[in-house]
C-alpha cells in the first residue's frame, strides 16, 4: 500500500531506452513521513501479535499475488530502470522467492534456553518497531525485498523509500501486498527525494531502523544521521570487484563469462567484476578468447529477448560513465545504439595504470580493466588495493590456491570458477568500504529483532 502523499511535488519517471516520461509520482515530504510512521506504528502492534503461522500464511499470500502478476512487475522494470525483460523476470521472481523463504522463518524464529543457577533463563526474539528501507535505482526490486521480506516476517511494519527514478515497481508491489491481506499500513512506500523523504526516515524517532543500499557516499551519511539517534543502520554500498584468472584456470569458461560479469544490468551492479586481473603468461591467450566475446553481447531494447544489455538509468549516469573513458584509451569496445537512450557501449581498457581512477573507482556502468600480474601474491595485493570489499571471483583448478586466496581477498562474498555473488538463502555484505552488516542467508530475520533475556528464580523470594 503505498502512503497517503500530499502531491505538493512530484517525480517523473523516464524510461531509459527513450527518455520519454511514462509516469508522475507524487513526491513524500518530511510531513508525509511522520502520518506514515504513526500508521505504520499501528499497524505493527497487531501485525505482531498475529499468531506466527498466520504472519506466514498472509506473506506467503503475498509471494502468489507477486508470481501471479509476474510478467507486469517485469515490464514495469524494463520501463522504468532499462533492464533487459529476463533480468526483470528474474527479478520479480527473485521477490516472490524472497517472499516465500522469510516464510519459512516466521516460525523457527526462536530464542534459547540458557543453563543458569538457581532458575530458568531464556531468550526471545522481539521485532523492532518501524524499520525504514531506502532501496536503490540498479535492482528496484530485489533489494527493496531483501530487506522488506525478512522485517515484515519477522513482525515490524515497513516503510520503503524506492529510489527517484524506479518508484513504479515499488509502489505496485504494495497494492499487491495489500490485496494479499496484509494490514493497512504495514507495508507502506513512500517515493520521493532522498535528502527529504530519505532524510526524514533516517532521523525519525520512530524509525527504529534503516537499510540502506546506495552510495558510500550518502552511506556514510545516514550512518552519522542515524548515530545521532543511535539507530540501527545497514548498509550495502559500493564495490569494486577483481576476477582473478590464474594460469591454470580454464581460459574458455573463463572468458566466455566475462562480458556478464560486469555487463549485467549495463554494469550497474556493486558487485559486477570490473578488473580482470589475468596472469601474465596467459594474458594474451585470454584477451584474444575475451575480445570475440565481449563484441558478440548485444545492446538494444531491453524489451528485446534477445537483448543482453540495456542502456544507462539516466544523463548524469551517462555523463560519470563517460568521464571516465577517455577519447582514444586502449583496448576494446562493443556497440551501442545511437539516438534517444542513454546509451554506452561495453568497454575493456587495457594498458591502465593499476592505481588509476578507473581502476580502482566504482564506475557504475559497462566498463572494465583488464591488467596482468605475476603471482599470487600479487593477485591478492591488486585484488585488495582498493576502498571496496564487496564481491570478487577467482579463477583456478587448484584447490588449495582458491582456499588460500579466497582467505586472502578482503571481501565479504567470493566465488571460485563463477561469478555468482547473491543468493537470498546466504548471507550477502561487504568489507571496508563497501559496507556494515549482512542481509539474506538462515540469520536474516534476526536482524530485524531486539533479544529480550528473561530469567526465572526456581528458589522463591527471599527470606
């Protein structure tokens, strides 16, 4: 359910492909944020007290009206944020799922019995409150989920913040939660601008806690804003992520996943693999394997089934990307379309300088470094030379070298002969700057409670 907004301002959503307007959406104010946070207050105290198998049953619900209209929250993504319609496919399916396995948690959400003298102590798990969500432009719909799936089932009302320019799938989703029968003010989304309905969210005392995925930048932000009311903060911020190939690697597999691995999504993704660090006696043999591949990935209209990449999310995207190639850099380039869109073209630099800005910055769109090293050591020196420790993959057939540098590589989620970095039943967060705690994985919902501890005397009062 979306909130009640004052439409004092509005947002236009552009579709990225055209740069047409497809939608004005009423914009939240401070004031639009308070009335949410008292409705959603209300709406939690009898969400909480529902018997557990009835929280699940009713999320449950919600997961079959998400499948049910499946193919329109797809389009609405390929409208609204440029991804390609199966990416959007899967990421709608990706809430359902989300949806369905915070389920399964409701009722295994318990505490512990601890041995103590003289009684009986236990603990419980109570939710927090009023937890606000402050969802990206890059994946509108799963991150949303991420956090909003396990709040909600663990008993808090939640209060979304989708990002300017994607609040379609958002606002969609909550009229789909509440004709699944979620209560009236449970699950609210409020769109607007981030210095004011973010800013609102974050220092509002009856927001007990934010998850905020975005920037470092701003992160750091909303973590001093909410220390001020020592409010708990999640953050899942930026990345620059290596895919180490080693000489012993299979080169083919290697090279042929590649282009997606920071590709996808138009490279708009934290986690997208955007230094290819190759060991130098094979760095030819994988650029020759590379290049073939990353000319066949095909750019266009993202309502296209057979598009593998989609455009930009916006001009300003458009110009940063664009800043940090320059005219004439080495290495090779892929086609685009030309026209309306905010279109770039896949692109691999070579012969950059480890420590340059492209190297070791988060770009955010199809850009990648490809730059050889000699040993392990030297993997693992470039691999952590940067701010980030989000993602990365490495490339091996020993199995001991891919132990010693999985340990080695200061980054929170890592893949060997893969490039697979979210998967909602583990846990997903970053190192350094990349961000502070874990979303998704067995433990999710407990990061929505408080832990109440209770103990009992066995041995009466005193005397």
């Amino acid at each position: 359910m979306s909130a009640e907004l004052s439409a004092e301002h509005v947002l236009e959503v552009l579709d990225p492909a055209t740069e047409e307007v497809i939608a004005t959406v009423p914009a939240a104010t401070a004031a639009d944020v308070d009335a949410a946070v008292v409705r959603a207050a209300k709406a939690q105290s009898a969400w909480a007290a529902l018997a557990p198998g009835e929280r699940a049953r009713l999320l449950r619900r919600f997961a079959a009206a998400v499948d049910a209209h499946l193919e329109e929250l797809a389009a609405l993504e390929v409208r609204e944020a440029g991804h390609t319609i199966g990416n959007a496919r899967w990421e709608a399916g990706n809430v359902r799922d989300l949806l369905d396995y915070a389920a399964g948690g409701v009722e295994r959400l318990t505490g512990r019995q601890i041995p103590v003298a003289g009684g009986l102590d236990v603990t419980i798990l109570e939710p927090l409150g009023v937890v606000g969500v402050i969802a990206p432009w890059n994946f509108p719909m799963p991150i949303a989920a991420w956090a909003t799936a396990p709040a909600l089932a663990a008993g808090n009302a939640v209060l979304l913040k989708p990002a300017e320019t994607t609040p379609l799938t958002a606002l969609r989703l909550a009229e789909l939660a509440l004709a699944a029968g979620l209560p009236e003010g449970l699950f609210q989304v409020l769109p607007g601008h981030g210095p004011v309905t973010g800013g609102a969210l974050v220092e509002h005392p009856g927001v007990a806690k934010i998850v905020f995925t975005g920037s470092t930048g701003v992160g750091r932000q909303v973590l001093a804003r909410g220390a001020a009311r020592l409010k708990r903060v999640t953050l899942e911020l930026g990345g620059k992520s290596p895919n180490i190939v080693f000489a012993d690697a299979d080169l083919e597999a290697a090279a042929a996943a590649a282009p997606m691995s920071f590709l996808d999504n138009a490279g708009q993704d934290c986690c997208a693999r955007t230094r290819i660090l190759v060991q130098r006696s094979v760095h030819d043999r994988f650029l020759d394997l590379l290049g073939p591949a990353l000319e066949a990935v095909t750019v266009g209209d993202p309502a296209d089934e057979n598009t593998d990449m989609g455009p930009l999310i916006s001009a300003a995207q458009l110009r940063r990307v664009r800043a940090y190639v320059p005219d004439g850099a080495e290495g090779i380039r892929g086609k685009a379309p030309e026209g309306p869109g905010f279109w770039f073209p896949p692109t691999l630099l070579t012969g950059v300088d480890p420590g340059a800005p492209v190297a070791v910055e988060e770009v955010f769109g199809p850009v990648a470094v490809l730059i050889p090293f000699e040993d392990e050591a030297q993997a693992v020196a470039l691999a952590n030379a940067t701010d980030y420790g989000l993602s990365g993959s490495l490339w091996t057939r020993d199995i001991g070298r891919a132990l010693r540098v999985s340990q080695a590589v200061r980054a929170g989620n890592l893949s060997v002969n893969s490039h697979s970095s979210v998967r909602y039943w583990t846990p997903f967060g970053g190192f350094k700057q990349s961000g502070i705690g874990r979303e998704l994985g067995p433990d999710a919902l407990t990061a929505f409670t408080e832990t109440k501890n209770v103990f009992i005397s066995t041995e009466g009062p005193a005397q």
